[in-house]
C-alpha cells in the first residue's frame, strides 16, 4: 500500500488539482482511481489555461464550435465541460461506493464573477445543469459577494467547493453560509442528504508572502529563522480547530439529523514553492479526519514516492496561536496578508482567464484559416 493509500485509511481524501483532455482519453486517470490512488479531481482557469494552451487535444472541438458561431466564453465552457463530465463519471464509482461522500470533480465560475452574487448564482445555476452529474462541484470564490452566493447555491442543492479561502476569520464565514443553505432547505422542506460542500483552504501562499516579509526584515537570530514556511501550517492548524467546533455545535447537530453531509476542510495550494522545504511538507503536516487534500500532479507522485502518511496535524491549536502571535508581535498582520492573498488570487485566476480566451480566439481564427484553406486548395 503507498502513502496516498494509506491518507484514506487515516480519514484524509486526495484529491488531484489538475485535468487534461489528455489523462481522460489516455486513460491514466482511469487507472489512477482503479488503483485507489485518487478519489476527487480539482480544476481553476490556471488549470485550463495550460491543458488547453499546452496541447492541440482541443482543437478538433474548438474548430467545431467555432464553426457553428459560438464566443470564446461559450467555446470554453463546452470544452471543460466535456471534460468535467468524463472525469465526474470516471469518479462515480468512489462517489457511489462512499455513499456519495466523496468522488467529487469542481468546476468554477467565471473569475469575472467574483464580486458579483447574482451573475455567480445564475452561472452556478447554468453550470450544474449543464454537467449534470451528482458527484459535480461548482467552484465560488469566499469573497464577501461570494459569501452570499454559496448560501444560495446550497439551498438551490448545488454542491459547492468554497475556493480562495485564506484567513480563519474568513473561514468561520464560509461554515456560516453553508450552514444557512442547507436550513434554507429543511425550511423548505427540501432534501439536504445529496448536497455537499468543501471549503479550499490555500496553504502554501500564505507562506511565500510571509516568508518574504520575514526576509525583508532583514532579522537573522535563530528563533525567527525557525518560522519561515510555518505560518501556512499554523493557519490551517487554526483552520481545523475551527471547523472541530463548528461540527460539535448543536446547530450541525441538527442539520445532522437531517442528514447534513460534513463541509470538509480542503487543503489547497499544497505544493511546496520554497526549494529549501520538503517537496511534501504541505502533505505531511496536515493530515487529519474529515479533510481533503488536492495536490498537483507533481507533489502527489513525490508523496506516492517517498511520503509519509502518519495522522495529525503539525502544530495543534495552542502552538499555533503562539505562532500567530508571535508574527504579529513582528508587524506582520495575517489579516493583512490574508486580504492581499485573496485579492491577489482573484486577479490571478481572472488573468489565466483571460489569457484562455485569447488562446480560444487564436484557435479559432488559426482553424477557420486553415479549413478555408484546405477547402480552396486544387
């Protein structure tokens, strides 16, 4: 048994963060879930942006649809959506055997969306009757328009990955909305046992920004030292005390009843970015119950490879309350590093976006060319 194996046996599912045309017709990713190694899929515009850019296994479809009048939006989403489609059947066997607890693939809404409720909710709408697969989850945002956009979502029975979490504070927000969706439907009287929710916790960023802010600094005694590449791991320490709380309120309690499924922690993000660090220390640090950790293809085969699968989270509550202190008392401010990581991460995703519908439009225009051309040719 290798190390991602051993994650399911300590409660912790891995997910991977990343799909192409390519895994789903060659079949790796087939074999990958046959072989228990994966039990969930994650997708973003990055994500699309370089499957898409970075082959030519698209270019059949895009030429068809372009032909028939369709924008670059639409071009889009009809490509990830062929794609989301066959992952979420690929995974409907770990849906099916955990009870509908797992076998999860996301797909997100336009990042141009983020700060828009109504425009996510209605493309939220469009998106999950368009895959229409039980196992599907539809990616928003956790900005503050977001916020609202996820109650709403879950009480239409939308399952829904929260994404670009990155503060505590935050956090607590995300439990909140989802939360209120589903008593939105026992309200209603409406069944809450086939919705489900994860909430994306990003991890490695935050290091990378404290990291440099503890290198501007220019401090060099050992004790400061020791806290490079340990405010992410705090953070998420704090993360999942928070979320121990919330599942032991009497508020859950009673959503349980109903059959409420667990919004689990997702680690995201978890590929390590600092070559001085351990290719797997996002990995090893926070394996828990009752959490999900989507990885990049590289980080999940160097945890396969050499990883160690031991539970329990790195820090603890206590010990990472010391560290968050600790940093404050040195002027760095999470929730100041926490706004600027969202923000950050809303303009990323909306530039790799952007970015693919360029690519899209230069397909199309190259095709239609080149199918003139071929047409006209003696």
């Amino acid at each position: 048994m290798n190390s991602l194996q051993k994650l399911q046996l300590l409660g912790q599912s891995p997910w991977q963060d990343n799909i192409s045309r390519d895994q789903l017709v060659s079949g790796t990713l087939q074999d990958m879930v046959n072989d228990g190694e994966i039990t969930g899929l994650t997708s973003n515009p990055t994500i699309f942006q370089q499957a898409i850019s970075g082959s030519n296994d698209y270019d059949v479809t895009i030429s068809n649809l372009s032909s028939q009048g369709l924008d670059t939006e639409a071009i889009f989403y009809a490509l990830a959506s062929e794609d989301i489609i066959q992952a979420a059947d690929i995974f409907g066997s770990v849906y099916t055997s955990t009870g509908g607890t797992d076998g999860f693939v996301s797909l997100e809404v336009s990042p141009r969306l983020a700060m828009d409720t109504s425009a996510t909710v209605s493309e939220a709408i469009q998106l999950w009757e368009r895959v229409d697969r039980p196992n599907l989850m539809i990616k928003i945002p956790a900005t503050i328009p977001g916020l609202e956009a996820i109650t709403m979502a879950i009480s239409a029975g939308i399952s829904v990955n929260v994404t670009l979490i990155f503060s505590v504070d935050r956090y607590s927000k995300v439990i909140e909305a989802y939360m209120a969706g589903l008593e939105k439907r026992v309200e209603n009287g409406q069944d809450i046992t086939e919705v489900n929710s994860v909430a994306s916790f990003f991890i490695s960023r935050i290091d990378t920004l404290v990291d440099a802010r503890l290198e501007d600094m220019l401090v060099t005694d050992i004790e400061t030292d020791s806290m490079r590449g340990r405010a992410a791991i705090a953070n998420a320490n704090l993360a999942y005390k928070l979320f121990q709380d919330s599942i032991s309120s009497g508020r859950w309690t009673a959503l349980e009843e109903q059959g409420a499924h667990v919004q689990r922690p997702l680690w995201a993000s978890t590929s390590t970015k600092d070559p001085k660090y351990s290719d797997v220390l996002y990995v090893e640090s926070l394996i828990a119950k009752n959490t999900v950790n989507t990885m990049p293809p590289s980080t999940m085969q160097a945890f396969k490879d050499h990883g160690n699968a031991t539970l329990g989270l790195d820090m603890g509550p206590e010990k990472a309350s010391r560290h968050m202190e600790k940093l404050s008392s040195l002027g760095i401010s999470m929730d100041e590093i926490s706004a600027k990581l969202e923000t950050d991460g809303v303009a990323s995703f909306r530039e790799s976006y952007e970015q693919l519908l360029s690519v899209i439009e230069e397909r199309s225009i190259d095709l239609t060319t080149e199918g003139t051309s071929s047409a006209t040719a003696p």
